[in-house]
C-alpha cells in the first residue's frame, strides 16, 4: 500500500470498474452527516462535526437504500458483504480489507426460555463465531476497507480487547503495519490474541477512557498522520459493521423483526446500530415494520447509560469503570445519547448487573445452551433474567440475545467456579469410590 494522505471516498468513481462477476454497484452513502446538528460533510476521514463537534455518521441515498431486495442479499456471501448495498464501502470485492466475517449462527435457546419462563421464543445472536471470535470483526473490516479507500497505509486503535484482537489480525492478513493501544490490566486472553498476530501493541498504564484519550493525541502527530484509527477518525465507517449483526437476525429469522432485543452496550454503538438496520429493512420494504423494543445491558461497574437511564438524563455523565466486564468498560461512552434515543423511542429499558452475576448469566448460558460467552455476554444474559423478574421484557414475544465475544477469551472469572466435578486414578476402583459407578 502505498502512503498518500488521506482524501475522501468520493474522488474514486466506484462504480465504474468492472469486476470479474460484472459491474460493480455504487456505494448508496452519499456523505456524512452530523447526529447533532445535521450538517453534511463528503465521504471524509472525520468523525467530528467541523461546525459543533458532534458525531458523524454515514448518510444514505434514500433512494439506493430502497432498492435493495432479499433476492440480491441472499444472492451474496455467507458473510457480511452479503450487505453491500446496505453499507458505505466494500462493493467492490477487490477493495475489501477483511476476515469476511458474519452470518455466525442465530441459536435458538429453548431450554435457557424454559428456565426463565420466556415462552415467545427466545435466540441467542452468537458472534463468538467471528474469525476473531467477537463481533468487532464486523466493524473492523469496514473500518479497514474504509482505511484502504481514503488512502491511509497504517490502522490503529484504542481497544478494550476485542477491538485490538481483530484489527491486529485483519492487519497481518493484508500485510498492514497496526499501532493498537490496551489498558495493560486487561485479562490475559486478549492480550495474547492480540499479540500473537505480530503487530504492535502498546499496554498503557490506565483505563480504557485514558487510552483514547492518548490515541486522540497520538492521532494529531505527524508520525500517526497516515494513520487510520478505526474507532476515531474512521469511526463513521467502522460503527457501519455493527449493522449487519440487525440484518443477519432479521434474515435468520425468516425476514422478521424480532419484537425485544437484549444488547451489551461499552460505547452504545452496536445497540444504535442494531435499530438502525432494523429501520433501515423496514423501510426498505425488505422486512414488514413491525414494532421492536430495544433494551441495553450494562455491569454495575460501568453502569453510565443505565443511570442516564434511571434518572431520566439525556446527557451520560462519565464514570470510572471497575469490574469483571472488561470489554465493557468504557467509562465515557460516545454514544451513550444515541443508545438512550434508541432505548426509550422504542419503549425499552437498560439493566446492569454485578461481577456475580454476570458469572452466573455466562455459566448459565453454557448449561442451558453449548454457548461459551466471554464476560460481556454474561452481561447480556443475567440482564435478560433481570429484566424478565423485573416484568420489563415481556416473557410472551420473541426475544433475541447477543453473545458479542467468546468465553475463552476471559477465563479468568471462571477459573475460581468451575473445573472437574471428579478426580480419579485411572482404575474401576477409584472410579467406584468417586462414585461414577454403583
Ligand atoms: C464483547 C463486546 N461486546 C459488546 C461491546 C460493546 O460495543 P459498543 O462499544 O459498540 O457498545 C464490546 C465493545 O468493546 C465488546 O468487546
Ligand atoms: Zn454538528
């Protein structure tokens, strides 16, 4: 790759070129536009306004949107390019910088709905299948494809663990140096999965809100100049991914909406993005408009969207984040506000829950299901069962559950709780005396 500054994803005609399996289609985003004061900016490498500062986020002909059909997206991939249309780059199969991730498996959690007496159905959204096993794959990829198009010739991020873990390795399948940047206390697994790949990865001595703040600084740089860091200056681009989690459950289930969502929320932004797909199929006519309720799932030890929440706040007041949730904890959530516009528009509700739980909520899911779920999906499910006992989630409708990111990652927690339920020699005797057989 070449180093050219960056520029804007306009300057290319995409659309133009011909690609083995005939034209390719035109991106349908169409600029960038302020969620604060609706300002309109071209396809470029910011994600803040220039007038008020606030996010930007990718803006889509309506027009193109509406065009799209289920025949042409189950036309695609088994991954999430099946979406193409939907998203702002990645049309063209040539320009993908990817792990192809997507399409992870929609389970259905009988005997977990049983248990907790949901009786309308309950899934579980397991993105523990993602090549990097979470489902920052998604957002990595179009971050890195978007990284690509605007000319940048480094990737860089501020990860709380599962970011870093795909942007390192999204980085050694294209040959792409990477600067990715963790708390140094982050569990183990994830520090060595993100080391493993060979890039560079920085531990800092502080919380993840202090590792962004140092990566925003880094970013001002003239040696960070060429660089794209995938939840900062390309973060438009990259919270796109996070859409295609809502397209897959829609298409799993047959072309439905599912009427409650549970979702764990660190920044917010998978939640927002999950309702926007949502809303994007319906008026697409892809989906029928059904009604939907969205409700985000917290720790007690990072818990600033569920207190905006309580206390009816619009703003998200920063916290500092402790606890066994590491991945979600982001103290100062950039789209805390658009999670609770999401959250109380569609009538949900937010629930937090403590370190106890949320080991309960993973072992919980592994019993009941074969899923093994790192620390954030124990977030999810012991929400779930929050919000049930609370009569906040109606036990009658259809209800989904995320796991963003798989168990094995974050062993920890669990190492003190579970292990072997016998210890024996290798004889009938001891095993008798163990009490296996009569
Ligand atoms: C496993 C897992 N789930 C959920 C999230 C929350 O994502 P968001 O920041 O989009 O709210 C993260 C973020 O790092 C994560 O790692
Ligand atoms: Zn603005």
């Amino acid at each position: 790759m070449t180093l050219t500054a960056p520029g804007s994803l306009q300057t290319d005609s995409a659309g133009a070129r011909p690609a083995a399996g005939g034209p390719v289609p035109p991106s349908p985003a169409r600029g960038l536009v302020c969620r604060n004061c609706g300002a309109t900016f071209g396809l470029i490498a910011e994600h803040a306004c220039a007038e008020c500062f606030g996010p930007l986020e990718v803006d889509y002909d309506p027009e193109r949107l509406r065009a799209v059909t289920r025949e042409q997206i189950e036309a695609g991939p088994q991954n999430i390019w099946r979406y193409a249309a939907l998203l702002p780059v990645g049309q063209d199969p040539a320009d993908r910088v990817s792990l192809d991730p997507g399409m992870t498996p929609l389970v259905r959690a009988d005997r977990l709905a049983a248990e907790l007496g949901i009786t309308g159905g309950l899934w579980v959204k397991d993105d523990s299948a993602n090549p990097t096993h979470s489902f920052k794959d998604r957002v990595v990829s179009l971050a890195a494809t978007a990284a690509k198009r605007l000319g940048y010739s480094k990737i860089a991020a501020a990860s709380t663990g599962n970011l870093a873990n795909s942007v390192a390795a999204h980085a050694a399948r294209v040959g792409l140096p990477s600067y990715v940047f963790i708390p140094a206390d982050l569990e183990p697994g994830k520090v060595v999965q993100s080391a493993v790949y060979g890039q560079t990865l920085v531990a800092v001595d502080g919380s993840y809100d202090d590792v962004n703040r140092l990566t925003s600084e880094l970013a001002e740089t003239d040696e960070f100049e060429d660089t794209a860091f995938v939840n900062q200056n390309v973060r438009p681009y990259y919270a796109e991914g996070s859409k295609t989690v809502g397209y897959e459950i829609a298409e799993q289930l047959g072309w439905r909406i599912p009427a409650q969502v549970v979702i764990p929320m660190a920044s917010g932004s998978l939640l927002t993005k999950v309702d926007k797909a949502w809303r994007e199929l319906a008026a697409a006519g892809v989906v029928e408009a059904t009604e939907w309720r969205v409700f985000g799932a917290q720790s007690a030890g990072c818990d600033p969207i569920a207190t905006a929440f309580d206390n009816g706040w619009d703003v998200v007041k920063p916290v500092k984040p402790t606890g066994i949730a590491k991945s979600l904890n982001i103290g100062n959530p950039a789209d805390g506000p658009y999670a609770l516009d999401a959250i109380r528009r569609t009538g949900g509700s937010v629930g937090r829950v403590g370190d106890e739980q949320i080991v309960q909520g993973i072992r919980d899911l592994a019993r009941t299901t074969g899923v093994f779920a790192e620390t954030a999906g124990g977030v999810t499910v012991a929400v779930l069962r929050q919000l049930v006992e609370d009569g906040r989630l109606d036990p009658t409708k259809e209800t989904v559950v995320l796991n963003t990111g798989e168990g094995l990652k974050t062993l920890d927690p669990l190492e003190p709780v579970v292990g072997p339920t016998h210890r024996v020699e290798p004889s009938l005797r001891s095993a008798r005396a163990a009490g296996l057989i009569g």
